[in-house]
C-alpha cells in the first residue's frame, strides 16, 4: 500500500462523519425486558368493559389497562403465573415512567393512602387470586336410578349446562376481584392474581410506559394517555 493510500484510509477512519456515525446511541433492552409491541406476543382483549394489553410469556401472562382515576393513575392488572413453582408478586414494585412531555416517575400509592375516590371505585383491599372464588352451588343431583347405572351414556346437555354455569360464577369471581386492590401475594402455579393498581397522576402526561417488574422479568406496557 502506498504511502498516499495509507493517509487517505487514516483520514476516513478519523473523519467527522465516522466519528458521529459511531457516536449515535442505540437502545437496547436487556434479555429481562418484555415490551409490549405490535407481532410481539401482544395482543389486546377486552374485559369487564376495558381494553386490556396482553403479554405472554412461558413464565408468564401479564395483562394491563390504564385509565385516569381522580388524582391518580389507575391500572387494572391481571397476572397468570405458567411456572411449575410459587412466584412472589409485590405491586409496590410497580411504576409509571412519564415518556412525553418530560420524563418522570408516577410511583405505586398504597390503598391506605387513597383520597377522594368514587364510591364505586372505594372496596376493599385483600390478595386476590383466580382461586378466591364464589362457593359454587350444588349441581341438581342425577336421579338414583341413573347413579345406579354405571354404564349410561352421559347426558351432554346437562354436562354443558353445568360447564356454562361454572364458568359464569368464575367469570363473576374475577369481575369482582378486578375491582379490589390488587396485594402482595405469593402466586401459585396456575393461578391467576388480579386487581387494581394506583400511582401518582402527571396531568401533562401524554405518552406513558407501565412498568411490572415480577420474578426477575420486567414487564412494560407503552399507553398513550387522552
């Protein structure tokens, strides 16, 4: 290589515009942060009359819905935990980062400490779970005769009938959990923790990001506030 050759490789290695194409940051999350995005294992789902975001996960499916709430930031959340083993949820390790305008941290405000809410919004707090359902009533005991018949044809009807009114008490237990204060709880395996949240309200705020950090995963969920 000529000496000339050499110069003109040194001076394009150390030109302004290499320097600043080198400088220009890039994000990148690390292998714990699951972000909700578009063909990313999220999708959305309506219940209860709200649209909620929806992340899932081998270890886990998290679901989110943010409103405004008085003077505070409300999040209804529903976790499943898909694990093989109990998993420790702790909302007061939950957050709200103000993306736009201006950066800020909306922090979790425990139950004792929430002022002028709406009656239908005051219930009571407790650790809520899919299992803390309604006892369900008895089914219509079968006749004797039929019992007695090991070997008689199910009737389908019947058993549809009694699928149906399962799932709607369950679909009623968790109505009325998704209302309660979402609690420290230690999850079990293949259960479902559900409830509200609340943190600080920004009034500017116009693009937020929820942010659940659960068993070493960190879970966010960008919104875009009205």
């Amino acid at each position: 290589m000529t000496q000339i050759r050499k110069l003109s490789l040194l001076f394009a290695l150390t030109s302004p515009t290499f320097s600043f194409a080198a400088s220009v940051p890039k994000t990148i999350l690390p292998d714990n942060v699951i972000t909700c995005q578009v063909n990313a294992n999220c999708t959305n789902k309506t219940l209860y009359g709200r649209t909620y975001k929806v992340i899932n996960t081998p270890r886990f499916t998290v679901m989110v819905a943010v409103s405004q709430e008085g003077a505070y930031t409300r999040a209804d959340v529903r976790i499943a935990n898909n694990t093989i083993m109990s998993q420790s949820l702790t909302p007061e390790d939950f957050r709200v980062e103000v993306v736009t305008p201006k950066p800020k941290v909306l922090l979790y405000v425990p139950p004792t400490e929430l002022k002028d809410l709406s009656p239908a919004t005051q219930t009571a707090s407790a650790p809520q779970t899919a299992s803390a359902a309604p006892t369900v009533p008895p089914a219509p005991v079968a006749p004797t005769a039929q019992a007695a018949d090991a070997n008689q044809t199910p009737n389908i009807d019947q058993l549809y009938e009694e699928a149906k009114r399962k799932a709607a008490l369950k679909e009623e237990a968790d109505k009325v959990a998704s209302q309660r204060d979402l609690s420290a709880t230690s999850l079990p395996p293949n259960e479902v923790a559900l409830g509200r949240v609340f943190f600080e309200r920004d009034k500017h705020a116009q693009l937020v990001n929820v942010v659940l950090p659960i068993a070493g995963l960190v879970f966010e969920f960008p919104y875009t506030l009205k």
